[in-house]
C-alpha cells in the first residue's frame, strides 16, 4: 500500500477491483465504510463475481476474468477524453511530459512493442528509453540480458503535453482503441453500464477539482495473471493521471493477503532480492562495485529540474548488509565478501522451485509454513516433484498436504513404498506462542508479544532453523566440505545460538555503527556500539551495519519501536505516528511530497498531510515528509524520490517491465476468447512461456474447455489453515463451486448436487452453489460461462478426515503460467469443464 | 454483585410485584444493525460462539453462505444471506445479523409459564434463567421472531443474552466488539435510534435508497436491536423479518381474556358448587336414605 | 469480593412463600449471570496472524502469571487501542482461540523414512542431526563455484527454503542470512505466490 | 335374546345385600388411573397456567419435574380414556330420555331426582361428561403433542402452536368444569356415588333413584308393570 488502511477513510471515491477486501480484509475494509459513512464516498467494485464487497458498493460491473487492463486502458482513454486529469500534477510530478525514443513503437494490431524478439520469447528494450543525453547503461534483472543503454541524464521534454512522442501523448495513442464498444466486447460489461462506471470514478476531477481524491484497492485478483504487474500499472497509471497518488484518502493500495508478506517481500525471502528491496549480484557483476554500479541509478530528468534519485545510496545499504551478515569477515579488502553471495543469472521463483525439483536440481526442500501441493499451480505437478525430493523438511503447527504428498489421496501402498523422499515433520510454535515482529500491508512494523509458552514438544521456528544451521556449521567445521567460509563466517552471535531472541535479531536488522558518528546538518552525534537511528546514518565505509535499511530505525537507541503503543491521531488523517513504526523512517504514506502542488501547497487544505514552510524553509507536516527535507519547490524536485526520474512512471523506461512500457492487454493463456480484440496478432502476453514437464497440461477450448474459472479465499476461511479449525469448519463445512442460474438451468442442476470441474490438470469434486452471483457473460457475442471456486480444502482436515469431502485441492486444476514481473502464476483464470459427478 | 435486584424489571410468571420496575434511572441499551454495511462475515457470530463458550456443532452445505437454516441452541447469532434482484435488474446480496431483538414487550416472557425464567432488566436486556427454565417451550410460541432455542439434553431453552455479563460489567457485547465494518452499534436507545435515523437519512440523500428507513417495531414496544434497511417497507426481504411483528394473537388472548374467564370459571364454579351444596346439600344424607320409603 | 463464591441473586416471592410455609426454599435465582470470563484473566497484546491488516488482538490466559499456573487461552478479543482494528476482529481472528487450542496441533517430531507407508517418531536431536548431515551432504554434492563464463557464482542450486505468511520479519532475517550462507538460491516466501 | 317389552333381566349382576355390581374391576381400575392422572395433569397444568398457583409445581417436586411428567401423564390419561371409550362408548348414545332428562336439569339440581324421567345405566349429564373428557382427552392429546415437541416444529407452521395453546388450555378449562361438577356429585351429592368407583357395587335403592331406567334392566321389571 502506498497509503494506509487508515488513510483509506479520507477517500471520496474507491475502486476496488482485483480484490475483494470485504471477504479478505474485513477489518482494513472498515476504513472504506467509515469513507462512506463520514464523506458520502462512492465505492465502485469490477469483479467476475458479485462479492462481499459488491453486496456493500455503489457501483458494481461483472468483469469476464483477466480483462481488467482493457477496462482500464479504456478507462485511460476516457478520462483523458474528457479531461479528468490533473494536468499540474501530471505535467510536473509524472513521465508525461517526457519524449520517448523515435524508435519505441507502440504494440497497435502486431501486439508487441518495439524489439520483440520471437526466439527468446523476449524484448530487447532498449527503445523503451527517453530521449536525451548523458546516462550510463542500465540495470537488468537476474535472466534478462544487461548491457542496455541508460536513461539519459537530461530528458527531452515538453510540458505542453503536445509533443507527439511525448509519453502523454503516446499513451493517448496506445488507448484509442480502447474504446467503451471494445470494451464491451472484451470485458462482458455493457457500454452504458462501463461509462457509467468511467463517469462516476472520474467525477472527483469534474470540471478541474483538484481536492478530490480516489483510490484505488488491489489484491490477488490483479496480481496472479500472466500480466498481474501490468493491471496494477494501469491502475497506477491511472492514479498519475488524476493526481491521486501521494495524497491522503489516494494511492495503489495493494492488500496483501498474508500477516507478514510485506515484511518477507521487504526482508527478501525471495529469490531476486536481497533485504531491503536490494538486488541480488549476478555472475557478470565480477565484483562488489560492478554489483554496485549496475544496481545503483543515476538521475534522468528534464535539464532544469532536481532529482533525489535515493537509490543512489545504495553502496551504504549494501556494505552495511554485508557487514550485519558477516560482521569483522566483511572488510573493503574481500569486496565485503562478495564472494560470499551465491550469483543469481536466473528465474528461481516459486514455479520455478517445483519445475526444478521435478527435474532433479532441487534434492532438499525446507517448508517453514508453506503449504506448497496446495498452493500449486498444478498440485499434481508439486506431488510428483516431492516424490523426486531426497529429503524434504516442514515446519508446521497442524498436519498439512505437503508433508503428506506420499500418502495424497490415489497413491496405492505399493506405490507408497517406491516414493524415495525422506520426510521429517517439525512441530513449530503456534502465533501466540512466539514474539517478533510483523509488516502489514501498510509497511507498519508491529511487536507481538508471546501470550503462552510453546507446547512441550514443540521448538520455536528460529529455534529450528538456528539448530539446523548449527548443526550444519559443525559438521563444515569439522569435516571441511565445499566453499565453508560463508557458513562458517556468518555472524550468530546472539546470546542464545540455538533459540536467538528475535528482539536481539531486531536490533541487528536495524544495525548498529561501529565508529563514532555526527550528522552534519544536525549536530546529533552517536556514538560506537550504538545503534543507527535511521539510515540516513548507514555508511559504504564499514563502519555501520544494517540487516535492512529499510527497516533501520525499528530498534534504535530508543528502544524497539515496533512496540510502541500510542493510538494519539492529532491530525485525524489517520496517520497515528506514534503507533508502532512503519518503513521507511515511521513515513506512512508514500510520495507524500505530491499531496502538495509544486509550489509546496496542500491541495486540499482539510486533509494537510505535509507543505513548504517558507519561515523555516523546510518541508512540515503530520506525516514524515517522503522528500528532502530542505528542497525548495523552486528547485522543482520530483516528489517520486526513488526514481531515477523523480516523477512517477507513466512510462516503465527500459528494464522497469519485462513485457512493455504500457499495459497492453492479453487475454489469460487459457481464455475462452481465440482473439485478442484489442490487438488481433498478439493473443498471449508474447513474453510468458509454458513449462515443459509432461505434468505441464494447458487446455483450449477446442479441448472443450469452455468455461473460464477463478478461484479465491472465504472470509471465514484461511487458506489452508482453518480447514482445523472447528469453528471455522462450522461456518463453511464443505468445499463447493459457485456456478450462475443459467448454467446450472443448461446442466439440469440444483445447488447441492455434486459436480466435477476437470482442467487440462485435474479434477476437482465439490457440491455446486447456485447463485445469481455468477451471470453468464456475453464475450464478443458469444455466451460465456464462468464459475468460481474457494480454495480452502485439500486432504487434510477437519471436514476431510471425516471424510466428508473429496480431498481435491483446487490447484489440480491451475495452470503453471507466471507473470513474467513478478513471477505469480495465473491462479485467477483458466479454463475449465464442468460435468455432474 | 453484578445484576442486582433493583435491575429487573420484569419477570416471567411472576405473582408478586417486580423489585426493580420504574425504580431505576437506568437508560435502554441498544444494538443497531445497519444492514447497508454488513458484508456479512459472520464475525459476529463467531465472537459470540467464543465469548459464550458454546459447543461447536456440525453444519452442512445448503447452497448458500449462510452457515445453518436457522439459530440454535448453541448458536444465538446468524446472519441471513439473501439474493435480491431489484426491479432495474441490479442485484443485492442483502444480509441482516438475525439474534434475540430484546424487545420491550416480549413475547417469550409473556408466554412463559416459570417464574423468573424470563427476566427483563431495567436496561431492556431480555435474559433467560435458565436455573428456572422447565423446557416447557412456550417461549418460543410466544416469540414472533424465532428466537428461542431447545436444548434437548438440557431441556432448557436458550438465546442471545445480549452479552448481559458484559453489559453488566460496562462492556458492548462480544458481536458488536467484532464487527469490522462497523455495521454493528452499542448504545443508549436513544442514541442509536438518533444514530440509525441519520443513516437512513444518508442513504435517502446520498446513496439514491429512497425506502431507506429505520426498523424498531411498535408491536412489540420497540426492540432493544434495531435495524438500518435500505427498503424498510420490505423487511421480509431480508430472511423473513416480519414487517409488524407483535406477540401472537394467540398468546394474547391465551394469556389475557381467556385466562381470566377461566380463572373465573373456575373459581366461580367451585364457589357454585359449594352454595349449590350449602342450599341444596346432597340427594340424600345417607346412602340408607335411597331406600324407597315403605320398603319393597 | 470474593471470587470464588457463587454469586447469584435470589428475590424473596410472594408464590414462594406458600411453599416455605413447608420448609422449602422455593425463591428462584432472578439474575444469575455468568461472571465475566476475563475480569482477572491475563492480558497479552498480540497481533493476528492471517491477513495483512494487522488486528491487534489481547490474547486472555489463565491466571494472573504466577509460576504455578500453566498459562491457558481463555479468551482472544479484538484490541480496541488499535488504530486499524479498533478491537473488531473477523471470523478468522474471533476464533483464534480454537487456533491455540487446538487438538490437531502436531506435538512430535516424526520421520516419513524412504518406502515409508506411515510416520515414525524421532527424537528432536536426532533429527536436527540427519537434516544438517543431508544439507551438507546436498550442498557439498552440487556446489557451483563458478558457471560457464567462468564467474563466480557460489551458489546451491539443489536446496529450496519456502518460508510460509506468518514467519517473522526476524524469522525470515534469519532464513534470509543463513541460507543466502549456504549459497541457496532457491529461496521463495508465499510473498510470491 | 330378551323377551318382548323387557327392558333387561340380569339378575347374575345382583350381588349379596341388595346391591348391583356397578363397575367392574378393570372399570374401576382405569376410572382411577383416569381420575389419578388427570388430577396430576390439572394440578400441573393450573400451575403453568397461571403464576398464582405455580407453587403446585414446586410442591409436586418443581416445575421441571412436572414439566417433563406432564405429557407421559397426558398420555397415560388418554390411554385410559381410549379404553373408557371401548368399555362404555357403546352405553354413552344419546337417546331420547336423554332429552327429556336436559330439560328437567331443573329438578336434577333441586334434587328433586323424582322428578326427572327414568335414566339408565348413565343419565344424560354422566354421557355428557363422559363424551366431553374423550373429546377432550382428543384435543388435549393433539395439542398437547404439538406443545410437547413445540421445537420441532417449523417456523412456517407457528399457528400449529398458536391453535395449540389455545386448544390446549381452552379444552383444559372444560374438562376441569365438567371434572369438578363430576367429583362434587360423585363425593358430595349422591351418596353412594363415590363407592360405587371404590367397591363397584351401589345399592339397589341408589340404582333405583338414580338410574331407574338401569335398574329396570337389571331387576327385569317390564314397562308395563311400572
């Protein structure tokens, strides 16, 4: 979330689409009732299902699955039609205004943008530049060639927006044919009802109103699509355009759908990063500073304006990293031990893991908490992968599907005794047995304390995997074995080894320096052995440590921050900076700097959120100024200081997409639709790619895969948790598929009756919930059916011990399609067939 | 002591006077649903299974969301999932939190035949004792909203207590701590009368619901639950809410005119009996008498 | 007051006084009211593990934490000083309590040995024991110094670290640093997913 | 096969001391369990009825108790009223004395029993009370049952419980007129009434002055020889 849960109560106007927060975040959902209740906001909801969200909007559009970047391309192409953009906001805070190289070619019918290359199913995106001079080459991401040219420092520019390769302008282009007949054809809505719904979120800038503010809320329903990065884009596009980002009640606000993924997003649990949103060195880096150098930006802008450009610290982020992980082993001789760092040159993501598995690269596999057969895609693949698995470890509080592949329903006792895999079953402790830190959606760091000691027979998760790795030291220690240095190395200094005190563990994420220090502009002075108050301290020198910079200032001097407790407001925007802390340096929204005009003024003075204060010459305000503190409006910084650019990205320059510089829509990779209307040669995204194992099954509707499906969480359910417990089972006791009136009128159904939903994959047996929920759609003239179905049962549980449902998990049915940003499969359409079983 | 006497104000088929009737100060609380905003999340009722401690006991799939029919014993809190398609064609998902209304004149307290079984305290809580319940289940005869539930092992009967121990102790019930979106409200009587009032107001002016109105129905004296409706001429839409409930006719007259014509009755036969006795005396005095004078 | 005692209300009745005449004690209970469950219950200030809201929640145990009281859940509640959740909680929070409670908890380490058709216990030492010598002896077999250009890469290819939604940002700190250590590049988090 | 004008002759039920066997065993029998029920189901019921006399309840062993003994008793009294009706629905027809025998109630509640025309073996008002405590006895049980499962019913078919209530109090009320008009007449009014359920026999003398017509039968006299 650029914002925060909140925040959302000063929105006037809410899109919620590619979520469903009233079934997933019901208490975060609160804060769009209160915007309702107090502001007479409008809550327009775009979904494939009429949710629990729809049953409380003002405005609600049955979507065919995936077509959200057509609604929202045409949605561009309207309010620029009509003029209901910020053009001050857009004309200094964003690319608009930026000239694009005369070579960057926009997808029209072919589909692809300019340097698409068909052999590698890739783009050479170095026309996806601007014009200008001045740069260095740019960064590339693990698996994507390097080499391209850089964003040129100086930007050609035009800030009447009239220059034709203007990125205004462009876009203007790539979304003609976005029309509100299109999209109709493509997304199933009706043209009256589509404008209506392009009127309405478009009313905030009626007429020039700047005050206004609208927000757009996302979660998994944009996300997990071959172009999940590219629909939130869009939004976010949108967003730019009328000026909403940055401002109170505004933003892209992703909800995540888990307690602390923002905080394993953040803390890098993921393969391309390293703590801190830093990017893993590749091969070809050769060295800490050819790492450095290609991960840290230069700025790029119009000639007379300034840029922050705070990537450009990243050395300080990187050496202090290296400095908490190997301490007095990191020094500038050995490059802060670059050499530790495995080198990343391609996709290990999630699919990816399985994929490899099933090809015998992965032999060993830690599961802590993650349920992997269930969550997919393709189940069956996952089961088959562990069954080629040496040794498999889980963590886990309850007895789940992974841990259990070998004996998944259909596996005979002699094929039993074939499956090779060893697996070891660890009883973690439960969340109230354990303390640390969480990271909501809203980047709020906050403390749990442990209310109940950990049941005998358990052991703590950090306790695991310190006595795990331990055990692994001693063993290298002992016996020698291949390159030691970094496991024997690592810093474990913590006054209990075996089970370390994650409140020890905060203090070195935070870090701490290891040399007398003193701010310049202030005078503050810390001192050696003391910890780092934010990381504006961190040091490329060695002399400070930070496990993550982001997070540096959670535990400073002054205690751990994260447990602080004081839900004063005095501004009542919602900002509450004394409640817990919240990255980066207790800011709570984000680009705040674009709340205000350029020159420094709120622009809506009932919801001040930070402005120039001309007698101190200094940004002020309720929140923490996301800008530098002493810059001028005259100076024309751009309040989007982590870009190279300053401004936001109407257009994604270079390496900032793998599949194009504007959304561009395609339909899913199963779709019941054999052309993309949009643009007729190009039906897929060009750049994703299939996997290739014999489990890898994609249907069409040749195939006769006609109906398209989704799938999605209950509110009363929790993924694969609450399958144990009771009170969960008893408000929704069985699994079911969720099917429209007609369809199931087509089949001769009633709701109750068993059906069998196959994909290209497997099959899936539920109870049929009919409901006027689900409409049949018209798609391009052709009836089109969708159905939907909750993922929350596999094999075991409470409903499925008792036997009493048929132990499919719904990810038999899922593709292994990924987006080609993000690397999230396509959880959220596919196709299917639906038969009586 | 967390209930005293002085806070009862009504008690069921009770033969004395009530301790706590128009001794007290004490302000009607009040739970308002707004049903505008209820996503239904059944938050509530899982907040009310966990704060009662009640048993978990099994459901099964019924084509709907809605977790069971229909309340239990164990269950005293349901929210009612209905699909409405509007005369324009648009769809509404309407859910209405359905539990014990408390009403100021309730129906199970007139029809219930234990003394103190039923009490209302002076705050409007309507509270089953259980201790005194017999199971007789004329509570649920006298309910015009299908509120009371049998145990069958305990042979008592149970419902919502509108969280009375918290209440008690100054606290909201457990379902209206829950509610995330806020659809649920604690309050005085008059402030969520006052409260439901300009919401409904809201929904008139701002969200195009021109029925929008307030439910707190006078058959039954007003109810200590009220709710926001955005079609209060159509309650019935949202599961069946009876739009002018009151008690029963026939527990009115049951209890009204037909018990005292047959207390009446009774009384005033055995009092005929006994002056037809004292004027006429018996047929003969004694047996002997029969015989026919004269002999035979 | 004293806690322990019953405390119930009986109400002297004119009905009941026919029956006393005989010895009975015929006076029902007219407010017997369940004590609150919390008055004197622990309070612990947690966060709630399932979405990413982050509702504060007051976890309620048993006793007052004296040594001799093995801590129990009594009850789990909503925060009302949380900013975001303000003490609302959704039916997955509301019922955390059965999440603590629960009897399908797994309390035992166990090993699904290769062929094997069913679980076996072991012991927690002997199976840290066995997964460090697999590491190591995986690790040690695929080890990737350097790839065909001749770069170095030192990386472990043939291990995978998943890490669930609920670990903490320590938790995942940890994972993050000791197995970035061990050269895995396999490292996913539901993040991802 | 009787003779032409008699009204009876059955002189075998003329016993010792000139008395005439009344009532059998097995009728006296569940005359009593009849009676002994139905003074259970009244005490209880006119303790749920009204909260004046609930202390009934709490001294027959507290409301719960007869809460749950309530309808196996009703039960038990139907049953006994079910077999009332086989051993005397065949004697309980309405004829035409009957008619005359309402129209001298009069008399009949002056005492002056010489003036009312000849009953038989039951007058008019005992058919009457019988009729009415196995209709009754109907309704009670149909209501009653409706009342003793009321949970089960559903919520659609709420007026089955709303007829019940008032069915089941409303035929309460009747029966418990007719049973007090019956024990005062059986106790206070006629001697030898109450003996007669006790001992099964009254004497000839009571079946003369009560139930001349019955006594015609057994002792044989003719119509003519009246």
């Amino acid at each position: 979330m650029t914002n925060g849960w909140v925040d959302i109560k000063n929105a006037d106007m809410i899109l919620v689409m590619g979520g469903n927060p009233a079934e997933n975040h019901p208490c975060g959902f609160k804060w769009v009732i209160e915007a309702k209740r107090n502001r007479n906001a409008k809550l327009i909801v775009v979904d494939p299902r009429f949710t629990r969200t729809a049953s409380v909007s003002d405005f609600f559009a049955q979507i065919r699955v995936g077509t959200d970047i057509a609604f929202l391309g045409g949605l561009i192409r309207y309010l620029i039609e009509n003029q209901r953009y910020n053009k001050e906001y857009l004309v200094n805070f964003t690319n608009a205004g930026f000239i694009v190289d005369k070579e960057f070619k926009l997808p029209e019918d072919e589909g692809v943008f300019s340097g698409f290359d068909e052999k590698s199913l890739s783009y050479n995106r170095a026309t996806w530049n601007y014009e200008g001079s001045g740069g260095k080459p740019a960064a590339a991401k693990p698996g994507q060639p390097a080499g391209l040219p850089g964003l040129p420092e100086r930007v050609d520019f035009d800030p009447t927006l009239q220059n034709p390769r203007c990125v205004f302008q462009l876009l203007k282009a790539h979304y003609s044919r976005y029309t509100p007949e299109m999209v109709e054809r493509v997304t199933g809505i009706p043209r009256e009802k589509y404008l209506q719904a392009c009127d309405l979120f478009t009313s905030i800038r009626k007429d020039g109103d700047t005050k206004k503010v609208a927000t757009v809320i996302y979660a998994l329903g944009w996300t997990q699509h071959s172009f999940g990065t590219q629909n939130i884009r869009t939004a976010a596009m949108i967003q730019l355009l009328m000026g909403n980002v940055g401002r109170a009640g505004g933003g892209v606000n992703a909800l995540r759908g888990h307690s602390n993924i923002q905080g394993a997003t953040d803390m890098a649990g993921i393969f391309d990063n390293l703590p801190g949103y830093l990017k893993v060195p590749i091969p070809a880096d050769g060295s800490f500073e050819g790492w450095m150098k290609r991960i840290t930006p230069t700025p790029s802008k119009p000639g007379d304006w300034a840029s922050f450009n705070y990537w450009s610290n990243t050395p300080k982020f990187a050496v202090s990293l290296m400095k908490a992980f190997y301490g007095d082993a990191a020094t500038k001789q050995n490059e802060w031990a670059y050499d530790y760092l495995p080198k990343v040159d391609r996709n290990y993501s999630w699919v990816n893991i399985w994929d490899n598995m099933y090809n015998g690269v992965v032999k060993g596999l830690f599961a802590f908490g993650m349920n992997g057969v269930m969550i997919g895609p393709d189940s069956n693949k996952n089961i088959d992968a562990l069954k080629k698995a040496d040794w498999v470890v889980v963590g886990e509080i309850y007895p789940d599907e992974t841990s259990e592949f070998w004996r998944s329903p259909g596996i005979t006792q002699e094929e039993m005794k074939k499956i090779q895999t060893t697996v070891y079953r660890l009883p973690c402790a439960g969340f109230a047995e354990k303390d640390g830190s969480f990271t909501n959606s809203a980047r709020w760091l906050q403390w749990k304390n442990a209310a109940l000691p950990i049941p005998p027979g358990c052991r703590s998760d950090q306790g695991i995997v310190a006595q795990i790795f331990l055990k692994t030291r001693e063993l290298y220690q002992k016996e020698g074995g291949k390159f030691p240095d970094p496991i024997l190395k690592l810093t474990w200094a913590y006054t209990n080894p075996s089970d370390p005190s994650l409140a020890e563990v905060l203090k070195e994420i935070n870090g701490k320096t290891f040399a007398d220090a003193e701010d310049p502009a202030t005078k503050q002075q810390i001192k050696a052995g003391q910890q780092v108050p934010s990381f504006a301290w961190l040091k490329d020198d060695g002399t400070t440590s930070s496990g993550n910079w982001i997070y540096c200032g959670a535990y400073t001097e002054a205690g751990n921050l994260t447990m602080r407790r004081d839900p004063a407001d005095p501004s009542g925007l919602g900002v509450h900076p004394n409640w817990a802390w919240s990255w980066p340096v207790n800011r709570r929204v984000l680009y705040n700097r674009a709340s205000c005009n350029v020159d420094g003024k709120p622009w809506d003075a009932t919801r001040k959120q930070v402005w120039w204060n001309e007698g101190t010459q200094k940004w002020a305000g309720v929140d923490v100024p996301d800008f530098k503190a002493d810059s001028h409006p005259k100076d024309h910084m751009g309040p989007f200081i982590m870009n190279p650019e300053g401004v936001g990205r109407i257009f994604g320059p270079l390496g900032a997409f793998a599949d194009g510089p504007f959304p561009t829509f395609y339909e899913p990779v199963e779709s019941p639709v054999e052309n993309n209307l949009l643009h007729p040669k190009q039906r897929h995204s060009p750049v994703v790619r299939r996997y290739k194992t014999p489990d890898d099954k994609y249907g069409s509707v040749k195939d006769g895969y006609t109906v398209i499906c989704t799938t999605y969480r209950l509110t009363e359910h929790y993924h694969y948790w609450t399958k144990n417990n009771p009170m969960n089972v008893q408000l929704v006791p069985e699994p079911f598929v969720e099917i429209s009136e007609e369809m199931a009128a087509e089949m001769g159904l009633q709701g109750g009756e068993r059906i069998k939903v196959s994909s290209a994959r497997g099959a899936y047996i539920a109870k049929a919930m009919v409901t006027k929920r689900i409409k049949a759609m018209t798609i391009d003239g052709k009836k089109t059916y969708q159905i939907g179905i909750p993922i929350h049962w596999g094999y075991r549980g409470i409903a499925e011990d008792e036997g009493k449902t048929a132990k499919t998990p719904v990810n038999l049915l899922s593709p292994t399609v990924v987006d080609p940003n993000a690397y999230t499969p396509e959880f959220k359409g596919f196709l299917v067939k639906v038969e009586k079983a | 002591m967390s209930q005293a006497t002085l806070r009862i104000q009504k008690i069921s088929a009770h033969s004395g006077t009530v301790p706590g009737e128009d001794t007290q100060r004490q302000y009607q609380v009040c739970k308002l649903v707004d049903t505008t905003t209820c996503i239904g999340c059944k938050a509530c009722e899982v907040a009310c299974v966990e704060w009662n401690d009640m048993p978990f006991s099994p459901t099964a799939f019924g084509n709907t969301y809605q977790t069971m029919p229909e309340t239990r014993w164990n269950y005293w809190n349901l929210i009612l999932f209905n699909e409405h398609e509007r005369e324009d064609g648009t769809l509404q998902w309407l859910m209405r939190k359905h539990q014990c209304m408390h009403c100021a004149e309730p129906g199970c307290l007139e029809a219930c035949p234990a003394d103190g079984a039923i009490v209302q305290y002076t705050n409007g809580i309507v509270d089953f004792q259980q201790a005194n319940c017999i199971g007789c289940g004329y509570c649920i005869t006298g309910c015009p909203f299908n509120i009371p539930k049998f145990n069958n092992v305990t042979k008592r009967m149970y419902k919502c207590s509108l969280c009375a121990d918290r209440v008690s102790e100054g606290l909201e019930p457990a379902c209206i701590k829950s509610c995330p979106t806020g659809c649920l409200h604690f309050g005085s009587k008059d402030d969520m009368t006052e409260l439901a009032g300009i919401r409904a107001k809201q929904l008139r002016d701002h969200y195009g619901y021109d029925k929008a109105g307030v439910y707190d129905p006078p058959g039954v004296g007003g109810t200590g639950v009220i709710y926001v409706l955005h079609d209060a001429t159509q309650p019935e839409l949202y599961g069946g809410l009876p739009s002018n409930p009151s008690i029963p006719l026939a527990v009115k007259f049951w209890k009204h005119p037909l018990k005292w014509l047959g207390n009446i009755a009774m009384v005033g036969g055995l009092i005929g009996l006994f002056v037809h006795y004292l004027k006429f005396g018996p047929k003969a005095r004694e047996e002997a008498d029969l015989a026919p004078k004269g002999g035979a | 007051m004293d806690a322990s005692r019953r405390d119930f209300l009986k109400v002297a009745t004119v009905g009941g006084t026919a029956a006393a005449l005989f010895g009975f004690d015929l006076k029902p209970a007219y407010a017997e009211l369940r004590r609150l469950k919390i008055a004197r219950a622990s309070e612990t200030r947690s966060t709630c593990p399932y979405c990413s809201v982050s509702c504060g929640v007051i976890i309620y145990t048993l006793g007052d934490g004296a040594k001799n009281v093995t801590k129990q859940v009594v009850h789990v509640e909503g925060d009302p000083d949380h900013p975001i959740n303000r003490g609302t909680l959704c039916p997955k929070g509301a019922s955390l309590q059965q999440d603590i409670l629960n009897e399908r908890r797994l309390l035992k380490p166990q090993v699904r040995r290769p062929g094997g058709t069913d679980w076996e216990d072991i012991s927690w030492e002997q199976a840290i024991g066995e997964i460090a010598q697999k590491v190591k002896k995986t690790r040690d077999d695929t080890f990737i110094e350097t790839d065909a250009a001749g770069n170095k890469v030192n990386r472990c290819e043939s291990i995978a670290f998943t890490g669930g939604c609920t670990d903490t940002n320590e938790f995942n700190y940890l994972v993050v640093k000791a197995m970035r250590a061990l050269g895995v590049v396999h490292i996913e988090n539901q993040a991802r997913v | 096969m009787k003779p032409r004008g008699m009204i009876g002759y059955h002189p075998e039920q003329i016993i010792p001391h000139d008395h005439i066997l009344r009532y059998s065993f097995k009728e006296r029998m569940n005359h009593w369990i009849a009676a002994g029920s139905f003074i259970y189901l009244m005490l209880t019921g006119l303790a749920f009825w009204t909260p004046w006399l609930f202390w009934i309840a709490t001294m027959l062993g507290g409301a719960e108790l007869s809460r749950m003994l309530h309808p196996w008793i009703g039960l038990v009294f139907f049953v006994s009223v079910c077999y009332m009706f086989t051993l005397w629905a065949s004697q309980m027809n309405f004829e035409p004395v009957d008619k005359e025998w309402w129209n001298s109630l009069g008399h009949y509640i002056r005492n002056q029993d010489d003036q009312m025309p000849p009953a038989g073996r039951y007058n008019a008002g005992q058919k009457l009370l019988f009729w009415s405590f196995f209709i009754g006895g109907l309704l009670l049980l149909a209501s009653g049952l409706v009342l003793w499962f009321t949970e089960s019913i559903p919520w659609n078919l709420r007026w089955l419980r709303y007829l019940a209530v008032i069915v089941h109090a409303g035929t309460a009320l009747l029966t418990i007129g007719n049973f007090m008009i019956h024990v005062y007449m059986g106790v206070f009014a006629e001697r030898g009434a109450f003996g007669s359920v006790i001992r099964g026999d009254v004497s000839l003398a009571f079946a003369k002055r009560y139930h001349p017509g019955w006594y015609k039968e057994i002792v044989g006299e003719t119509e003519t020889q009246k």
